[in-house]
C-alpha cells in the first residue's frame, strides 16, 4: 500500500487529490498539510467526503510527512520550497504540481532530487502531456511557416501568468526548434507594438469565472491556421495524473522527472 501525504489539504485541488487517494486501492492517506492559519488545522481531511480517518490537517511538516512514501504538492512555490527540505531530508519522494518558481526554487528542487526522487511537472493531465507531444511534432513540421500564439485561460483566483502549462508548450515550441524561450517569447503586447517579429512566440492570457483551464497553441500561416488545444472541466484529470506520478516515483531513490518520464513519452 502507497503512503501519500497532501499538502494544501483544504483547497480545491487538495480535496480533489485526497479522494482520489481515498478512492485508490493501492493508495492511503497518511498526511494533510496546510498552512497555521487555515481553519482547517486539526479536522479530518476526509470530513467532506462523508467519512473518518485517524489523520488530522497539520501545518507541522515533520508531523505530515511521518510516515509517508510520497508527498503531492499544489500548493505556492515558497510553501512547495518548504516542503522539498523536509522531503529531502527524510527521503520522501515528492509529486510536484506547483507552478510560479523562480530560477532559483528550480535549482534548489534539481539539487534535492539528487537524494530523493521527485515528479516535477506543470500539469499532472495526461491529454494535457499527450497535446505536448503534438505541439512538439507540429513545430518541427511547420515552424517557419507559420507563427505561432500560445493562448491560456484560468480562473479568475490564479494568481500567476502565463500558467506554468503556458510556459511548458512555450518551452516545447522553443526547444523544438533548437531555442531558448526566454529569447522568442512576447508578452503583454499593448499600444503601437510595430509588426510581428518573425520567429517568436506570443503569449496571451485570460483570467475569470470558475475556468478550469484552457490552453491553445495556434500555428497561424497563410490561408490555413492549426490549433492544438486542451480544455479541462474538471481537476479529477489532474487528480489522476498526480496519482501516476506517485506510482511512477515510488519506485525510483533519487532524480528528477517529469510528466513525460511517467507516461513513458520520451
């Protein structure tokens, strides 16, 4: 039986991942992180499911983690930080679906995963990984022909933009073409902007309402446009996927993976 921890236990998508596990025959809940100031704090994670168990919300980490195989992760990169240190320290593997680090929050998770072993990906979603693969096949098909937009919508709480999905699909169409994004990516375009500069990718956002999410990636070229879009309407894909990033990292000692990695894409 996998022993899984979850960190932002009363959120929305920690309530998704914790009946997910709950639902799981192979998966229990040892584990429910949350910051001190949630009123969370000391109730039963499964309370909203209609059901008990002996764990109970906690903000100690040490606490949280006792006894857990691996911890899932969507929570805010600082809080995410936190938890790497603590997973690292105490060889629990590590599920990570948080987006928003910095350069140096990647390093710091790259060097843990030297002694642990963690899933770091932007988007636990299957379809979302298979749409990746795609974006990757047209761009090498038709970069040069064509301009290509990435446009993503979210709901209107996310507080970080692009999304970190966004970015990924950026990332792919730059890499597909033997480029670093942070030379071919625009944003924010407003007022007398001049022509579109052959060669880069634009990047558009959409907040409000209760989106899931939503990403498009366009190949616009003359008198034909290709679109590869995903549109989630429920967090259970993301729920599912992060369940098979448990499985896959519960076998491996240390190094870092993503999505790609689990699904067996590469």
């Amino acid at each position: 039986m996998l022993r899984i921890a979850v960190a932002g236990a009363s959120g929305r998508m920690g309530k998704m991942l914790i009946e997910a596990v709950s639902n799981a025959a192979d998966m229990t809940l040892t584990g429910a992180l949350d910051i001190a100031s949630s009123a969370a704090i000391g109730s039963d994670p499964l309370n909203f499911l209609g059901k008990a168990s002996e764990v109970r919300v906690s903000s100690d980490l040490e606490q949280g983690l006792r006894g857990a195989d691996v911890l899932i992760d969507f929570t805010r990169p600082e809080g995410a930080l936190a938890n790497v240190a603590v997973c690292r320290r105490n060889g629990i593997r590590m599920v990570i679906g948080t987006t928003g680090f910095d350069p140096s929050g990647r390093s710091l998770i790259q060097e843990a995963a030297a002694d642990t072993a963690i899933v770091l990906a932007p988007n636990m979603s299957v379809g979302v990984n298979v749409a990746l693969k795609l974006i990757d096949m047209a761009t090498r098909a038709l970069a040069g022909e064509c301009d290509i937009e990435i446009v993503e919508s979210h709901h209107g709480q996310k507080v970080d933009a692009p999304s970190g999905t966004a970015l990924k699909m950026g990332e792919v169409v730059a890499e597909a073409q033997g480029k670093r994004l942070a030379d071919i990516e625009v944003h924010a375009r407003h007022g007398h902007t001049g022509p579109r500069v052959p060669g880069t990718v634009g990047f558009s956002a959409i907040r409000g309402g209760d989106l899931v999410g939503e990403h498009t990636v366009m190949f616009l070229g003359a008198g034909e446009r290709i679109e590869i879009t995903h549109r989630s309407t429920s967090r259970v894909n993301y729920a599912q996927g992060s369940l098979r990033a448990a499985r896959f990292v519960a076998g491996r000692a240390n190094g870092l993976f993503d999505m790609e990695d689990v699904l067996g894409l590469d």
